[in-house]
C-alpha cells in the first residue's frame, strides 16, 4: 500500500510543478515582450544651409532604464526624402564597450544644389537598430521613422 501511496503523491506533486514552471517562464517571457522599442529625435546640426551644402543630423535615442543601443548589428539608415541626399552615418564603433555612448548617432546629408532660396525641406526616413536590456541580455530589433526640418538660405 506504501507504494501506491508514493505514486498518489507523486501524481499529484507532478501537476502543481507543472504549474510553478509555466508561471516562471511566462514570467520571463512578459517581461522580454514588455521591454519597448526606444523613442528617437532627430535634429540638424545647424538651422539653414546653402544649396549643395552638407550637414549631419544627429539621431537622438530615448531609451529607458537598463536600455542601451548596441554598436553591433549595424545600424542602418533609409532616407525617404527624395530630394536630400544621405551619405552615411558617422563612425560610432570606437570606443570602449558593446554600446553606443550617449545613445546618439550623426547621419551625413547634403542639400540639393538647386534648392530654392528661402525654402523649407524635410529630411525623412528610417533607422533600423538593435536595443537590449543590460540587467538581463534580451535584445531586440525596431525601426523607427525620423524627420527634421532644415532651411535653404
């Protein structure tokens, strides 16, 4: 009889583990999923240029508590403003650490050399970044959309 009573408890143990393990994993994973992508701004390093001229905006990331931009995967940049021309981002692998420091990035553009004079042009488009949770490792991939606005003197 002993030994039909360790299976018994043994059957009834079994589901109540089942349980605790369910509720730690879903525990991770909420707060994986409930880590938000990072809100950015964008603005340009000067108020006016001259048609053809080049300037660079910088691309400003709000991040949350714990929340770094890693240097690695690349950050891409897709300008859909089809009159300004995008020349890259600045270097921002050096230095020490996996992170970019201060949360920020500088993106080249140069203005159309036949702006017109007194005009107003948006500089549109999207970044494509990775963000992780440094108390616990988990990364993730967004893409945020950007503009500034810039006069043509």
């Amino acid at each position: 009889m002993q030994a039909g009573e360790n299976n018994l408890n043994k059957i009834k143990f079994l589901p109540l583990l089942l349980i605790v393990t369910l509720i730690a994993t879903y525990g991770t994973f909420s707060f994986a999923n409930a880590q938000s992508a990072p809100g950015l701004t964008a603005s340009a390093n000067k108020k006016s240029y001259s048609p053809g001229e080049s300037g660079f905006l910088t691309i400003n990331f709000k991040t949350g508590a714990h929340v770094k931009i890693p240097k690695e995967p690349e950050l891409v940049v897709k300008l859909t403003s089809g009159d300004v021309e995008g020349s890259g981002l600045q270097d921002y692998t050096g230095g020490e650490g996996d992170y970019i420091s201060n949360s920020k990035v500088k993106y080249n553009f140069t203005v159309p050399a036949g702006a017109a004079s007194g005009s107003t042009l948006t500089v549109s488009g999207s970044i494509k970044f990775g963000y992780c949770t440094t108390k616990d490792g988990v990364c993730k991939i967004a893409t945020k959309n950007f503009s500034a606005k810039v006069k043509v003197k």
